[in-house]
C-alpha cells in the first residue's frame, strides 16, 4: 500500500496535525506502507511517543525523527497484537478493504482504542471505485461507518489537492466514544 507517494512528509504532517491532540502517546499507522504518514505522525508526538507502523510487506522504515517506531509485518483486517492505543491513522488504506467489510474492519480497530482516543483517515475524495481505489471512503461514507463502530465528533481537518488527477486527499478526525 503506497499511500505516501501522494504527499511529502511536511504535507503529511499539515495534512493530519490538527488530529493529533497533544505529543507523546501510542499510535497504529494501520497500512503504513512506505511510511510517510509513519514519519510525519512520528514528527507530531515527539520523543514521547511510540508509532506501530503496520503492513502486511514489510518495509524498512528509513530514519524517523521524534515518537520511536516499531515495524509490524500485519494486515489490519485480521486481529492484531497491540496495546492500548492512544491514536489510529489510517492513510489510503481503508480503501483497499471491500466496503461491505469496511464496518467490521473499523469496529475491531476502534477496539484497540481507549476512550477518547483519536482516529484519523485520510483518503482520496471520490465516489467511484478505481484500480487504485477500489472501494472508496470518502468524508460522507466516513461519517456513516464512524457512527456505526462508536466514532463521535467527525470533523476535516485537513484537504489538498491530489498529484494523480482530478481528486483531493481529504483528512478527516474522531474520537472514540467515552
């Protein structure tokens, strides 16, 4: 899943701040793949922080400045070992899961959350499946799933314009309910 080719890290981490609440804690990049989202997440907690980077290839992850990174080998559609998390990103990785699946996938990983904890998506603005995304999770279609698996207070939190055509990378922010 090369959900980074899209963005650099400093658009990354412009894109997803804003859903980050406060430095340090443990985070999932769920789908890291080439680890751009990995690094700027990274960036945002600090040297307090600890980032599980999940993917199913693994990837070496190149040099990341602040929260410590720890590589999982992982598909995050099937149960995986972590602890309580803090904060999820998934970066154009949702996409890729059947969108009748979407809800399941997403209730078990707001179930490695506690309350409270932050969930952030980013994802490709259309409405029509494509090669490359195949099952799209636009901010609509995000907000009807949030409400189905316990997410509350969705807002966008970020929006940029897409390197491969006529599309914009949309962020978007919840919380599990407490």
């Amino acid at each position: 899943m090369h959900h980074g080719l899209d963005v650099e890290p400093r658009e990354a981490a412009d894109l997803i701040r804003a859903g980050v609440p406060q430095p340090g804690g443990v985070w999932a990049d769920l789908g890291s793949g080439s680890g751009t989202f990995t690094r700027a997440l990274a960036a945002l907690l600090g040297e307090g922080g600890v980032v599980y980077a999940v993917d199913r290839a693994a990837h070496a992850m190149p040099t990341v400045t602040g929260a410590a990174v720890v590589p999982m080998t992982g598909d995050f559609t099937e149960p995986l070992t972590l602890p309580d998390l803090d904060g999820v990103i998934m970066a154009n990785s949702l996409h890729f899961v059947a969108s009748q699946e979407q809800s399941r996938v997403l209730a078990r990983i707001v179930g490695y959350m506690r309350r409270g904890g932050s969930f952030v998506i980013v994802e490709y603005d259309q409405r029509r499946g494509s090669r490359w995304v195949p099952y799209p999770v636009p901010l609509q279609r995000f907000e009807a799933l949030a409400g189905e698996v316990g997410l509350v207070s969705v807002r966008e939190i970020g929006r940029r314009r897409s390197r491969f055509g006529p599309t914009e990378l949309d962020a978007a922010t919840a919380e599990k309910a407490g």
